[in-house]
C-alpha cells in the first residue's frame, strides 16, 4: 500500500558542469520530469554551486550541484533516487528530510534579502569615490 500524505524534502544532485553549462533549462528539466514522474511537485530549485570534484566521477572532474526542495511521498523517494542513479547526466544524488523546525518560505526570504543585500553592497562598491582634489574644490 503507497503512503499519499506528502512531506517536505531537500534533494542535493550532482551533474556534470559541462551539462548545466551547456544546457541550464535542460538540466533542470531532466531533475523536475523525473521528479514530477513519482508524483513530486517541486517547490525551490537552484544551482547552489559549480566546483571541482575531490575525485573523477565517470570521468568528469568538475560538478554542478543543483539543490531542489520538493514535496513527495515517502514511498516516491526510493523510486526518485533509483531512477536518478540510473540516468547518465546525473553523478550523485542525495535526498533527506530538512530540520523539523526548517521552514522553507523563511529560508527562501531571508535568501532573497540576503542577495538584495549583497547586490547593493557591489553596487557601492563600484561607484566612483571622489579624489582628495575633488573634495577640496
């Protein structure tokens, strides 16, 4: 008998750079169909990185890790990760329950006022700052 009730997972899924690069949309489409095949729905996806490898993986040196947070079933998550080891573009594939007190609306808040944040500190930091000349004219 399949369990229906869905809950809250955060999947991490390690795809060869090259892959993500070339094919971005691609990519996140092949995670997503896959996933949306078990019954998932898909809440956040992101690239969360793009770095080399400790060691080669199917003879690929450097990785994108693409962090997504989905709903499913309990009994889709061994389907899901079965079929994601089995599919060429994908190197690795880890998915587990976040904290029981991790809310992800808040999270994915505080990530957008962190980047706004991040984005007006560069911003003035490439303004042009005024010479000692003309700040005595």
């Amino acid at each position: 008998m399949e369990s229906t009730a869905k809950n809250l997972y955060e999947g991490m899924f390690v795809l060869p750079q090259t892959y993500v690069r070339e094919d971005q949309s691609g990519a996140f489409a092949l995670l997503s169909e896959t996933m949306e095949k078990f019954g998932a729905e898909i809440r956040h996806k992101e690239i969360w990185a793009e770095r080399p490898l400790a060691y080669e993986i199917n003879h690929v040196r450097e990785a994108s890790y693409v962090l997504m947070y989905f709903d499913a079933s309990a009994d889709a998550i061994a389907k899901i990760e079965r079929q994601f080891r089995i599919t060429d573009n994908v190197l690795r594939v880890l998915i587990v329950n976040p904290a029981k007190d991790f809310n992800l609306e808040t999270f994915l808040e505080e990530k957008a006022a962190k980047e706004l944040e991040e984005q007006k500190e560069k911003e003035e930091a490439e303004k042009p700052t005024a010479t000692k000349e003309e700040v005595e004219a």
